[in-house]
C-alpha cells in the first residue's frame, strides 16, 4: 500500500517527498555496506588497543555476519506481517545505538556484541527497505531506475568505507564504529515523516513460529560453521557435524514449509527459473567479489607495502563507477532486459579477474589494476541491480518482503561462504616456515585468484540459461475476457522476459 504522497505523478516524475522516501531507504542501505568494508582496516588498531587475538579481532567482522546473514529470511517475512515502515524504522534505530556502543565500549566482547546486534538489526532494515521500495514504486522503468539507484548506494558505501575508514582510524578506530550513528539517527528521523505505511498482512493461517524458529538456527548455524571451517579445519569433526546439523535442519525447514498455511518462505516463489538465477546470481557474484577483495588487499597491504587509504584509493575507481551509473542503469534494464545486463556483467568480472591474474611484486598500475577496477567496477554496476530488478518483478506485494530477504541471505551467505573457500584454498597453498619470500606469498594467492574467477564463470554460464529461455519463450494468447487472468498471465510473461 502506497501513500498519495509517495505514488509518481501521472508523467512518471517523482514528487519531492517520493525522492526523500527513496534517500531514507539509500542512506540505510549504503550505512549497512559502509559499516562491513569500513571495520577492516581498524583491526589492527582494535586489536592493539583492546589486546585482541587474532581470532578474537575475526569475530568482530563475523559477529556482524552471523547476525546479518542468520537473521535475513526472518527479518524479510517479519516485515511483510508486521510492517514494512514499522519494522524498518525499529531496526534502523537499533543500528544507531549499536553503533553508539560500539564506539565507546573497552571491551572486546561488548564489541563483538555490539557488531551481532547491528547485524541482527541489518537484516531487517535490507530486506524491509527493499520491500518498501518494490511496493511504492510501480513495476517497469520507474522501479528499475529506484533499484539502480538503490543498489549502487550500497556498491558505493562499501567504497567508500575503505577510504573513510583509512582516513578515521588514523586518529582513532572508535571514529569508525561511530560515524555510522549519527547518519542513522538523521534517516530515522526522515523516516519517521516521510516513508509510506504499509498495511499488515494477515496471516490467516497462523504465524509460521516453528519455521522461523528452524530457518533462522539453520542460516544461523550455517554462516556460523563457514565462518569457523578455516580456523577449525574443513575436515574436523566439529565442521563435519555441524554442515550435517546444518542439513537436518533445512529437511526440517522444506518439510514444516510444504505444510504451513503461512510459510515463512513459499517454496513455489523458486519454481520461476528467473527467481532461481537470480538467487544463484547473487550467490556467486558477491562471493567472487568478496573473496577478490580480500585477496587484492592483502596483495596490496602486505606484499606491496601500501597503507590503508593508498589501498582504499586504488578501489576508488570502481566504486566511482558505480555510484555514476546509478541514475543511468535504470534505463539500460528497461531497454535491454535484465538476464542480458546480468550475462554482460558476470563476463566483465571475470574478465577483470583473468586481467588480475598477471599480478607480480612491481606491478604497472595503469596496466593491471587500474583496467581490472574498471571491468569489475562495470560489471558491478550492471549486475548487481539487474539481480534485485530480476528478483522482485512479477511478485505480489505481500511477498515482497519474503524475496527481499531471500535475496539478501544469497548475498550474505554467498559472500561468508566463498570467502572461506578463497581462503582456505591460500592457506592450504601457503609457504612453511616463518620467514617466507614475497614471492612464495604472492604464488599461494594465485589458486585463491583463481577459484574467484571459476566462481564467477560458474555465475555466468548460469545466467546464460536466462539467454536461452527468452529464445524458446512460446508465445501466449490471453482471452480478452479475463482481465484478472489477463493481468496475471501479463506479470508471468514480465518474469519471463527478465
């Protein structure tokens, strides 16, 4: 349900309170991805100052992903039955108070805890803002031009976290778990005035509590376990039985889904070949591009010898690139599709990562970096738009929220698992002995270089199924008569074609 002063006037221009809408929900999405790139430059300062170990300083990156990627399918459903404004805003002030606690507090713990919290609170903020954004602007170039806008708000937080953060943690690293705080606290309380109410679904069958209750300790336990593989050993007992708890519990989750009157998630939404690509699409593209910036940084930080905003400015192209095509890429998905923008943007990445691949200890950065930021960058800004337009299209409003929070669990749980795989593959490639050559160190990267290029190849030959399909699309006739059907048979076609 929309607010009359939120819906586009008749010419399609956007009222001044629609664009302040679309701003409060962008500024929530690029805090969520401001606040993952922006912590890991601070480690080592975190750690020296509040005599972390190693692992200890891990869990303040993962802590933040165990709530995020755990917690994501709850959050999307909850938003759809209690609310899409009330939900958002609620986690959108929890996120400024943790944030606020984890600038002052002197104890890692509280930190780690602080870091689950306004992960716990980002995964209902994303998929509620998502949502919003589905169910206020209409489906065709109006809502594509808002998610290109949106999406590219995130790709251009995560940017600008690196430069942000090597600047801030120069005169302190509490300024980095800080600044997010304030800017919560202005979109909130834009939000409270400008976003649109929605109405509650009603869940004439019952809230599904013991789906809930599985899905969540099934996501919860299996970012838990990837998370840990690397530290514990991918062949301990401890993992081995944990991916088979993780297991046990989904049984349970399909089997107490197939039979819920009101399901958490509806497992038919995954019969629609679009929805599953774009699930898949998500999966790989942002665990590729996870598992490639960890490696370039510490390619750049350890072995190049470069400081923390030298490293941050050397993905500043990238991210600029993004942020430029936000109000153009709209237009591109409305002219050309998405399954085409998606194929086009997968094969840009992993050409950037091939590039990438001739890497050595004195690199030409006009030659190798700086043309691989340029194709990641471009296929960043066609991909990763083209997959939430894709996702959303052709979905009733009331389940918006659902595919929001099935979207964003891709994108977590592709992100925490392919970066354990990436590193995992460098360390079980890794030098003996204490004292290695930079060129032993710069080879153990490479299989790990390689492994982000086979996981993006993967996510382009599956989004090449979504070529072939448009071109066996039979043709379908709708009966004048039936204009309900009519209507529905319309959004299948549109989902289809995307």
């Amino acid at each position: 349900m929309t607010s009359p002063l939120t819906t586009p006037t008749s010419e399609g221009r956007w009222t001044p309170r629609l664009w302040g809408t679309l701003l409060v929900l962008c500024a929530a999405m690029f805090l969520d991805a401001l606040d993952v790139s922006m912590v890991g430059v601070a480690l080592p300062s975190i750690g020296a100052d509040l005599g972390l170990s190693t692992s200890a300083l891990q869990w303040i990156v993962s802590g933040y992903i165990l709530g995020y990627g755990g917690l994501l399918l709850l959050g999307g459903r909850t938003a759809d039955l209690l609310g899409r404004r009330q939900v958002f805003l609620v986690a959108l002030g929890v996120f400024a108070l943790a944030s606020l606690l984890g600038g002052l507090v002197d104890s890692g713990p509280l930190l780690i805890a602080s870091r689950f919290v306004k992960g716990l609170s980002a995964a209902f903020t994303a998929p509620a803002g998502l949502s919003i954004i589905t169910t206020t602007f209409p489906e065709g170039p109006l809502r594509n031009r808002a998610l290109a806008i949106y999406t590219t708000c995130g790709a251009t937080g995560y940017s600008m976290g690196l430069v942000f953060s090597g600047l801030l943690t120069e005169a302190s690293w509490r300024l980095t778990m800080l600044l997010p705080a304030p800017i919560a606290l202005i979109a909130l309380i834009a939000g409270l005035k400008l976003l649109p109410r929605s109405e509650r679904e009603r869940a004439e069958g019952g809230y599904d509590i013991p789906g809930a209750v599985l899905g969540t300790a099934s996501m919860l336990l299996l970012v838990f376990t990837v998370v840990e593989a690397p530290e514990v050993g991918w062949g301990s007992a401890r993992t081995i039985l944990s991916f088979a708890a993780v297991a046990v519990l989904l049984a349970a989750f399909v089997a107490v889904e197939r039979r819920s009157p009101s399901p958490l998630v509806r497992l038919g939404v995954l019969r629609s070949g679009p929805q599953v690509r774009a699930q898949l699409g998500a999966l790989t593209f942002v665990g590729s591009y996870i598992g490639f910036q960890f490696l370039v940084t510490l390619y750049m930080q350890q072995l190049l010898g470069w400081s923390a905003l030298h490293t941050a400015l050397a993905f500043l192209p990238a991210g600029a690139l993004v942020a430029l095509s936000a109000t153009k890429v709209g237009a591109v998905i409305d002219r050309f599709g998405t399954a085409r923008l998606i194929v086009l943007g997968f094969a840009l990445m992993v050409a950037g990562y091939v590039l990438f691949l001739r890497i050595d200890l004195d690199p030409v950065y006009a030659a190798v970096i700086l043309p691989t930021m340029l194709l990641v960058g471009s296929g960043f800004a066609l991909t990763f738009p083209s997959l939430n337009v894709q996702a959303t299209n052709g979905v009733d409003e009331h389940e918006q929220g659902m595919v929001s929070g099935l979207l964003n669990t891709s994108v977590q749980v592709g992100g925490a698992i392919f970066l354990a795989v990436v590193t995992a593959v460098v360390t079980a490639h890794s030098p003996e002995g204490g004292n290695p050559s930079p060129q032993a160190v710069l080879d153990s990267y490479r299989p790990g270089l390689v492994v982000v290029t086979l996981i993006a190849l993967a996510g382009l030959l599956i989004t090449l199924t979504g070529l072939r399909s448009r071109r066996n699309r039979p043709s379908v006739v709708v009966a004048a008569s039936a204009p309900k059907e009519a209507e529905r048979e319309e959004a299948e076609r549109v989902a289809v074609r995307d």
